[in-house]
C-alpha cells in the first residue's frame, strides 16, 4: 500500500506547478519529450498468453468465514452458506511480477465488467511497477492477459472506460517537473495492451487514486502541491485543478465528486462536476498514517471508507457518521492495533483488507447496497475472517460483478468467484 517516496517531498515543494485559481499552467504531455521512464526501453508489455499462463495457479477451492472465538469459548459457530447469503469459491492465485530480481507487491484494484486490473509498486526508494490485466470471461477460468512492467515507475493507482486504461504513476524521472504522472494504455484486438504514447505529468510526487465520468477523468495526486485534476479522457488534455493536501481516495456518482484527504484533521470533501466547486468538507477520523493508501467507495448515496487507522467507516456525502467499526475489532489479536487498509462493498457484504488479519467479512444491515436497505434491522455485523492461506496479508480488496479480488502485497493476487445465493 506504499505509494510514497519520502525523499521526493521536499523536491516537489520546490518545483512550483503554478497554480493559478482551479487551473495548473501548461503540464506536460505526450510528444518527443516522453520521460525516459515511459519508453520502450523501460517499460516491458507482454500480450504472450502461453507465457502469462505459468504465472497463473488455479483451483476450485471453496471458501468458508471464520469468526473468532467469543471470550470462553474454545471455537465460534461458523456462519452457515445460506446466513452468509454467498458462496465463495478460490478459483486462482495469480503471482506477483518481478523487476530486475525485485518483487512487487499488489496495491490498487479496479474491475469493470469482465476485466480485473492490478497495479504494483515497491516500497522504500527503489521506482518500479507494473499493471496486470486479468480476463473473466469465464468465471471458473480466469486469464491473466496482458502484463506492462515498468522499471522506473511505481504504479499506484488504474482505472479504465471502454478500451482506455489510465494508469496512474509517480517516478524520479529527470525529465518529468514533479514526479506523478498519468500513462494511458489502450486494450487491442487481441485483447491485450498496448503503450499509446500519451501521458500527463500532474503536480505532486504520486497519482493515487483514479475514477472516470462520462468524458472526464479524475486523478488525485498527493500529498504536498497535490489536489484534484480534472482531465479529458479522450486526450488527457487538463481542464480543472483544485488544491488539496494528502489527497488518499476519489469517487465520483452523478455530477459529484468526494474525496478523502489525510493530514490533521482528515477530511472528506465533496466537490460538484465539472466545475469543481467545493460543496462540503468534514472532518473525520483515519487516515493518520504517512504516505499510506485510504479508500473510499461511493455506493446508495453512502461512502464507504477504509480508514487504516481508524477503521471502517460509513458516511454520507457530506460526512455525517453513519457506522462504524475500529480497526481494533479486526485484529487477529486481541488487545492489538489493527488496520484497515481497504473496504469494498457488494450487495449486503462488505470485505475488509485489514492487513495481517486477512479478509474480513462484515453483514452491512441496513446499510447493504442492493436497493433492500428497507429488510434489514441491525448495523453492521463482524463475520470473521476468509479463509485464505494462513499468513496471506491483504493490502487490498475489490469486489464487483460477482468477482473478488484480494491483492496480498508481494503474494500477488488472489481470484475469488462470489455466487449469491437469493
């Protein structure tokens, strides 16, 4: 979840973007002036289906929910299939890329429609990603089909619209004025990927989080210089910019946009679309740890955030507390800090990454975001935690179109088919 390097902060401050009211002066953008981190000979796209496939190790594995232990008791009643409401089946594990001998570890997910994709980077000073890209065609089989490797760029964050996948990025590279930067990869024929050549350099030293609207795309670059940039998805060409310090997460629904910023206070803001007004800014808990990854995902008019520090979070669009549960009450030990380095939401489950303790599994109550809100009496509801391997730490988890994807750092990927069972 390490989307930092911490020696580049006080370059950025230095550099100056010129911000003028909600616009920046004249990033740079495709062209003959491409960073040497984005040319050929630094970034390695591999459509070799044959080749792909040794990376990919499958099963048909079925998944259970393992609660802890009241106090006195020596085992939990495990929830039974039909009070979980989903069956939930491990159908592959795909590995970690490796970049001159180095291990990436997974730390974004985005799945749209069919297609999951996965961006890697590398903690500590050392620059190098990569964006994998996995097919769901057929549920039971998944393909990983495309793998673009970057050896001097971390990958932080992806998103994609059509055959548009944007890859947001952040390197030392001399040629760029701050380090984040904005890649866009086009899906071929063949249904692999491909460079197109165009690129952004945004302010700040790491692009974070990616969402698209219609014809727009929205990047959130962090944490000193940083803020929210509006972007033609078609061209990249920059529209709007609006300063925020530490941005973590975006989401957009409608004509609106929420983000979630770090610093003291954390805060969650709402911004209208295009223009980028600011409608609202809250204070709220979380997000405490430096140059740490927070999420945020805007469903049923709630947002639902993975804090860190301070847990799992619902809210409103404008930031009154709904729900809650501590990173404590996830922990694998108890008495011991836990973590919450990711929350997604899937009909009437949630799914926590909180790090060493695995997946967590919480019954979101009323708070379920399938339209059946009204059914329900109670709050959420802590399930226990998925049984994947022990020692598996989740960095990250994405849930969507009866698929769940649980990036477990330097382990890779984990591919989970979800059946409801109604």
């Amino acid at each position: 979840m390490d989307w930092k390097k911490a020696g580049l902060l006080s370059a950025v401050a230095s550099v100056g973007f010129g911000l003028v009211g909600c616009g920046v002066e004249a990033p740079q953008s495709g062209g003959p002036g491409t960073p040497g981190a984005l040319r050929a000979g630094n970034v390695q796209v591999s459509n070799d289906r044959a080749a792909l496939e040794s990376r990919v190790r499958r099963t048909v594995e079925p998944l259970t929910v393992a609660p802890k232990s009241p106090p006195g008791a020596q085992v939990a009643e495990k929830p039974s299939e039909r009070e979980l409401g989903v069956r939930l089946t491990l159908v592959a594990s795909v590995d970690a890329p490796t970049i001159d001998g180095v291990t990436l570890q997974a730390n974004d997910i985005e799945i749209h429609d069919h297609t999951a994709l996965v961006t890697y980077n590398v903690a500590g000073e050392l620059f190098a990603g990569a964006v994998q890209m996995i097919d769901f065609d057929h549920l039971q089989r998944p393909e990983l089909v495309s793998e673009v490797l970057y050896r001097h760029a971390d990958a932080n964050a992806v998103t994609m619209q059509g055959s548009d996948v944007f890859v947001g990025l952040a390197s030392d590279d001399p040629a760029l004025s701050t380090p984040a930067v904005l890649e866009q990869l086009r899906v071929t024929g063949s249904h692999g990927l491909e460079q197109t050549g165009v690129w952004l350099d945004l302010p700040s030293w790491a692009v974070t989080d990616l969402a698209v609207q219609g014809d727009n795309l929205v990047a959130g670059v962090g944490a000193q210089d940083g803020g929210v940039a509006l972007l033609s998805r078609n061209s990249l060409a920059f529209q709007r910019f609006t300063p925020q310090y530490d941005v973590r997460g975006v989401a957009v629904s409608g004509d609106r946009l929420v983000t979630v910023c770090g610093g003291s206070p954390a805060r969650l803001m709402l911004h209208s679309l295009p223009a980028l007004a600011s409608q609202s800014a809250t204070a709220l808990s979380g997000y405490g740890a430096a140059f740490a990854k927070g999420t945020i995902e805007w469903v049923s008019g709630r947002c639902y955030l993975g804090t860190g520090d301070a847990g799992f979070q619902i809210r409103n669009a404008t930031g009154e507390i709904l729900a809650q549960l501590s990173s404590s009450e996830f922990s694998d030990r108890p008495g011991t800090p836990g973590v919450t380095n990711a929350v997604s939401v899937d009909q009437h489950l949630a799914f926590v990454a909180a790090g060493a303790a695995g997946v967590q599994v919480v019954r979101l109550g009323r708070f379920r975001c399938d339209g059946r809100e009204a059914e329900e009496t109670e709050g959420l509801r802590i399930l226990g935690r998925l049984s994947l391997e022990d020692g598996a730490s989740c960095n990250m988890v994405k849930a969507d179109n009866d698929v769940l994807v649980v990036a477990a750092g330097a382990g890779g990927v984990k591919l989970v088919t979800m059946e409801y069972l109604h």
